[in-house]
C-alpha cells in the first residue's frame, strides 16, 4: 500500500508542477475538480469502508471461515459469485468489501469470484442498459449475462487453485 501511494503522490505532485508551470491556470482548474470529485465521493467512500470495518468486527471468524474461507470450497465461490453480482456502485463499494471480507478470512477464490461477478454481471446495470438499448435491451443483457455466467466461478476456481494451497 506504501508503495502504490507514494507513486500516486509523485504522480499527484508532477501534474499539479506541471501545470502550475504551464502559467495557464490549469492547476487551480484541476484542484477545483479535485474538489468537486471529493465532495461527490467522499460519503460513499467512508461508507463502503465503514461496512467493511463492521463486517470484520460483526461477523464471526467461524462463519466467514465456514461460509467462504479457505475450506468453503465451491460454496464460498459460489456465494461470491452471488454477491459479486448483486452489489450495487462501482469499485468505491466493492473493493473495501473484499478487502474487509479478506482480513476477516474469506478465501482467495472467493474473492477473485465476488470481483469478477461484480464486474462481469452488474445486475444493477441491468435497468440501464434495458433503457439504454431500446428494443435490443432485453436480449444484450441475456446475451451478455450468458455469455460471461461461466467466467466468475471459474475465475474463483483457478484463484482458489493458485492461491489457497495447504
């Protein structure tokens, strides 16, 4: 974690040099969006962290263990899969639950497996894109739920494969 932030603070402080030195106002352009994505941001992001802080103090060690740790098996991918694909938001909601699912001793596969429904199946994406597609719509999302129904469970499955031995 270190690591990845001290290459975003590099990264952060090069712009902000950068267009301050442009001399054409950019940086305070860029610090006002900066702002404004915080402002917007800023509740989810303590909120998705504030579940994954109480489903680690919640939940018991047993039942995470037994439900999808380690030993779970092709249920803990499974029920992965299932969450995966029903959580609502972007990435702000679903990686702080995986990360607080890990420290409280979900599985690897089980993980891999909630990210890859999360992405691959959006069932909170199904409304838009039945608006979105018209005529088309309800057809894309069978062909597209159908088309990737396979890929989480096998992504939890090869996750569990490499990362879960002994």
């Amino acid at each position: 974690m270190l690591i990845s932030t001290l290459i975003m603070a590099l990264l952060a402080i090069g712009l902000l040099a950068f267009s301050y030195f442009r001399g054409q106002g950019q940086h305070i352009e860029g610090l006002k969006r900066t702002k404004d994505m915080l402002i917007e941001v800023f509740p989810l992001l303590i909120l998705s962290y504030t579940v994954a802080g109480m489903l680690q103090v919640l939940l018991p060690q047993s039942l995470i263990s037994e439900w999808v740790g380690k030993q779970s098996g092709i249920r803990g991918i499974l029920i992965g899969c299932v969450a995966g694909g029903i959580t609502p938001g972007g990435p702000l909601v679903s990686l702080p639950l995986v990360a607080g699912l890990l420290r409280a001793g979900a599985g690897m596969g089980t993980a891999v497996a909630y990210l890859t429904a999360w992405s691959l199946w959006a069932a909170g994406r199904i409304p838009l894109e039945m608006g979105i597609m018209g005529p088309q719509g309800p057809r894309f999302v069978l062909v597209r739920i159908a088309s990737t129904f396979f890929f989480p469970p096998i992504a939890g499955l090869i996750a569990r494969a490499l990362f879960e031995r002994g």
